[in-house]
C-alpha cells in the first residue's frame, strides 16, 4: 500500500473521466450496503463527494480481494459540500472494490439509488487544490484539504523543519486520524508532502514524536528517523515507525504496539537524555490526569519509571500532548542568569482559563526519571492566555540550542465548526521559548515569535509618534495585503489609566485588544470579531497577566492573518491567540486613552509577505 502519492498534488482543473458506468459500476445490495467496483487503471483517484452532516460511511477498500484501508466519511446524501480524493491506482491490485456501508435511514434498497454520492463520484487523474477559502492564513501551516489538529514528530534535519500533523484526508472533520506531513526551510513556508505515518491493522495513528537517532540506537541505521506514536483502535496502544529517508515515508516496526499500558493513555513524546545517557518519554495517562515517564537505552523497549501529575494544576479536563523540556533561565529583563530548569508541558483539555482547550505547564527538576515540581500543587502556569492555542510541542534537534514550538490554533470547543470547508484548522507561528524569573520570584515561559518572521516582514509602514486622544486615533493597515501584517508598537501609558487598541473594518467588525497597566492585564475581545455564531463558545474576552517589568510601557507585536490575531509582549511574558473571522479583513488600527495622557511612541505595520495562497 503506498499512499503517499498524496505529495504529488496538482493545482490544475480536474480532468475528468466519464462518471456514468465507464469507469465503475455501483450494486446497492441493501438499504445501507453498496458495492462499488472500478474499472481497472481508470485513473488515479476516485473523486468522493462529501456532505457536512450527512450519516457516516464505513468504507472497506479492497484491492484483489485484500483489505486494504478502511475509512469513515459523510458521502453526499443529497447536496455536495467538496470532494476528497481516494487513491485508487498505486494499489498493489488491478481489481479495486470499495464496500460502502451506510445507514442514511432509507428503508428500501430502491431509495439508496437517490444518494447523490452515488451519481456524483468522479475518476480522476488530478484532484485540483486550488484555495477556495477566504480565511485560509497566509503565513500560518494549513492542510492542503481536510481536517487538521495536533502537530506530531516534529524534528529538524539538514536544514528542514519537518511537521506531520493529525490528518483527516477524507473530509475536514476529525475522523481518520493520519500523520500528514509538511517540511519548511524558514518556518513560514510550508510543503505538502502528503502522508508520513498512514493508519494500519492497530488502528488510526493520534498525536506522537519523532528523533534524529544519530548514534543508531534503534538499530534501524544511522540518523534514522524514529517516530512513536498512539494506535487508536479499541483502545489506545504505543507504536514505532522509522523512516531512513529522511522522514519522508516510514515503516512500521514489526514489534508494535511496544507500549501497552492498561489505562488510556496517548501522545508518546521523546528526547535523548544527554545528562542521564537515556531516552526519556512522557506518556499521557489521560483520564489519571498524570504523565508517565519511561526509559529505554534503544527506543524500542520502554520501562515505567515514575508518574507526575496526581493532583498537580489544572485537573478538569483530560491530560494530553506532553512535552519535557530542558531550558535556560533569564531575568526579567531577559538577560541569562546561568541557571536551567525543567519544564513539563501539559495540554489540557477542557479546563483552560476561558473553557475548552489550553496549554498548561510545570517547572521544576529532572533526574532523568523523576519529574519534582516546584510549585504546590495547586499552583497552574498557563502558556497562552488565548482560546486557540492547543497541543503545543517542540520540534526534536533544533539547530543553535533553539527550543521551537508550534501549537493548533484551535479549541475542541468548536474545531469541527469554524466557517471553513475545503480545510480546517491552521498552526500557529513558530515560537521560540525559554524561562524566566519574574518580578513576582516566580519562573514562567516567555515565548517569542521565531526569528524566521523578521524575514516575511514587508516594507514598514512607519507612523509618528502621538500623543494618545481620549476620542481615538485611526491608523490604516496593509489593504492591498488583505490586512495581512505584523503590527510592533511601544506606548506608554504615562498613568494607570487603560489603552484600547481596536482592529475593525467597514461592516463594523472589531476585535479590541485594552492595556490595563493598573492591573498589569492585556486583554482581547473579539464578540464583535465577524462570523461567532457558530458555537457559544466562540464569542469571548481573553485576558492575560501581563508579567510585565515596567506596566507602564508595552511593547507589543501582534500578527494578524486571515482569521487569527496572536498577540506577543516582545520579551516574550505573555501571548495570546484567538481565532477571527471577519466577513472582511480588518483595515484599521485605533488607539485610545480615556485620560489621554499617554504617548504611542512607535507604531510600524509590517505587511507580512510570502507567496500567496
Ligand atoms: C489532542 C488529542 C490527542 C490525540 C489526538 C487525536 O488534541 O486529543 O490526545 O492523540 O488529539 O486526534
């Protein structure tokens, strides 16, 4: 089996064969089972049509008579939504049979012939993927098509970010979870390269990790790619898979599942322990509410060696995605201090600060097998103080001793519905992460836009500095960029009196961001952002401790995209994501002071420029 072949996506008009019985036949045997049988060499993919909302389909692919991939997706019942593309060359057989079942509620095996999926199949030998969409991020990793969450086995080679990412091929709902996978040079610019870890016999493939294994522990050669994963099936079971190109297709390991753990448990994230000469990973016990450590000299045998979490943080939601990181502390003012510490991430969800999906974490020390926080176990550290920050892990091998993280901008409150179709769901940009010790004693993460987002930044629109006006200043952003742009100001507040930063549009749509120096808050409202009514959960006001050294001076960068606004301090102390989806993008900027004694001492708009989508 070998469907990978999703890397050689063209952007062209399909060609299509003729639907109506040259290319396949379709038997209904039953009111909800139909076999379809193709042509053999046809083309390359048969065209599925999909409708949101309509009953699931259990699809049984065989190829000769073997089964050769199962998946589940809503075929058009009677309107189609999109196409996604089924492989059907490449099989290994020249017979290809598909066994749909699919209860769509017809009684009679003569109403099924009104399923529209049956009359709206195509063979093809292109699939076009053409962007339709008007909130598909400019400089923010998308899936070409289809549903995307957590971001897996990310790692560095030879100059390469490689990302794979939970993938659902076959519609832009969760459902068929599948490493898809796409590399970049700079962190902005990303390439499709279609399937990297494809689901098999021990079931679908969620979230897991991947290492350069450059002393060839594994035995799978030298700087083999290793990656581990979970096999959802029944229940959830840890699996290895290699690759000696590089990353670009893998093998599954002949002794999977290597790790059966009786509890639910997911997300196996690893690290080569220098200090301690061993590889760690920190396995999800989701329901305990606690990671598990293990050991293992050769990334195939793994040994329990402790538990952390019984109590600690956040308790309300399930605990996913762990990450355990070894990091350097600076001062406040982001100068080293020499010392380092251990941070262990902790996806969370529900349970974040404003509901749903968030990111918490623990510092503390590692003695390459016991996690020792310390902080009381009440105490809960949150990374981003926005809504749509989830599953954030680092990328293994980062060159210049870089800790890099990309989390989902997403929240499970309302993934499966934000206003998009052909696609759902975007990273967001590249952090850089390192600790440090506020002026409260305590250690937290500051997080920094990668350095790789300089490099996109457009000719600057430079404005003066100006006294703040109770009544408002209006600044325009890039709108031959749609908006598209990296806003870096400083204002100072003068007194304690709030700042309002409002991002709008014609049609009145706004997001407005306020500086309260009083309480050391930045907060972001986005009721009025555009489209919210998709959930209940969507309208919000986000408000994050700023952390900040001097609460009267703020230095912000805030980078906005087709339908997010991730707003940084610049030395990192605190961050906020939130999705928006305005019916046309914003193209101003007003800043206001109600006591009107404060200066906005620069504002530079950067619009952000890569090559279009
Ligand atoms: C987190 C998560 C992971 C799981 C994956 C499944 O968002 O629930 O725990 O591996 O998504 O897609």
């Amino acid at each position: 089996m070998k469907r990978i072949i999703y890397g050689l996506i063209m952007s062209a008009i399909p060609a299509m064969a003729m639907a109506d019985g040259a290319d396949f036949t379709v038997s209904h045997l039953s009111a909800d089972n139909s076999i379809v049988r193709l042509v053999a060499d046809s083309g390359k993919y048969l065209l599925l049509p999909v409708q949101e909302g309509a009953p699931m389909a259990h699809i049984r692919v065989l190829s000769d008579g073997k089964l050769d991939e199962t998946l589940n997706i809503t075929l058009a019942d009677n309107k189609v939504d999109y196409y996604v593309p089924l492989l059907i060359s490449d099989r290994g057989g020249k017979n290809i049979v598909l066994d749909v079942t699919c209860d769509t509620g017809r009684s009679s095996v003569r109403d099924t012939h009104d399923a529209v999926w049956t009359k709206e199949m195509k063979i093809s030998d292109t699939f076009d993927t053409t962007n339709v969409e008007k909130y598909r991020p400019l400089y923010h990793h998308t899936p070409v098509w289809g549903w995307m969450n957590d971001p897996n086995g990310m790692y560095y080679k030879d100059g390469v970010w490689h990302l794979s990412y939970q993938w659902n091929p076959y519609g832009s709902k969760w459902e068929n979870m599948t490493w898809g996978h796409s590399t970049s040079k700079d962190l902005v610019n990303w390439e499709p390269q279609g399937v990297s870890v494809d689901r098999d016999a021990l079931g679908t493939i969620f979230s897991g990790s991947a290492v350069v294994d450059k002393d060839n522990t594994a035995g799978f050669g030298k700087d083999a790619i290793v990656a581990i994963y979970t096999n959802a099936a029944r229940t959830q079971r840890q699996s290895l898979a290699y690759s000696t190109d590089g990353g670009y297709t893998f093998e599954k390991y002949d002794g999977n599942p290597i790790i059966t753990y009786e509890h639910e448990s997911r997300d196996p994230n690893m690290f080569w322990d220098a200090e301690h000469n061993v590889w760690v990973l920190e396995l999800a016990s989701a329901l305990d509410h606690e990671m598990l450590i293990f050991n293992s000299k050769d990334l195939k045998e793994w040994t329990l060696v402790s538990k952390f979490g019984k109590g600690y943080g956040s308790q309300d939601g399930v605990w996913e995605c762990p990450d355990l990181l070894h990091l350097p502390v600076l001062n406040s003012d982001g100068m080293p201090t020499g010392e380092k510490k251990w941070l262990l991430i902790c996806n969370i969800n529900p349970g974040a600060p404003f509901g749903g999906s968030g990111v918490q974490y623990f510092i503390g020390d590692f003695d390459g097998k016991t996690f020792k926080c310390d902080t009381a176990p009440e105490v809960t550290k949150w990374m981003d103080y926005g809504k749509d920050y989830y599953a954030a892990v680092s990328f293994s091998n980062a060159p210049a001793d870089r800790t890099v993280l990309l989390g989902w901008m997403s929240n499970w409150q309302y993934a499966n519905e934000v206003p998009t179709r052909q696609y759902r769901s975007a990273n967001s940009i590249a952090r850089d992460i390192a600790l440090f010790r506020a002026n409260d004693g305590e250690i937290y993460v500051a997080s920094v836009p990668a350095a790789e987002m300089d490099a996109v930044r457009g000719k600057a629109i430079d404005y003066h500095s100006a006294k703040l006006a109770a009544k408002g200043k209006t600044y325009r952003l890039p709108d031959e960029n749609d908006g598209i742009c990296e806003i870096v100001c400083n204002i100072d507040t003068k007194d304690n009196s709030p700042v309002t930063l409002t991002l709008a549009n014609a049609q009145g749509e706004k997001v407005v961001m306020t500086i309260n120096p009083a309480a050391d808050t930045f907060s972001m409202d986005r009721t009025k952002s555009g489209i919210t009514d998709f959930s209940d959960n969507f309208p919000c006001v986000t408000v994050a401790p700023a952390r900040s050294n001097d609460n009267k001076v703020w230095n912000l960068r805030i980078f906005i995209d087709r339908s997010s606004v991730e707003a940084f301090s610049a030395d990192g102390h605190f961050v906020m994501t939130n999705l928006v989806f305005p019916t046309s993008p914003y193209n101003t900027l007003t800043l206001s002071q109600p006591s009107a004694k404060g200066m906005l001492k620069s504002l530079k708009v950067y619009p952000v420029k890569v090559a279009s989508k």
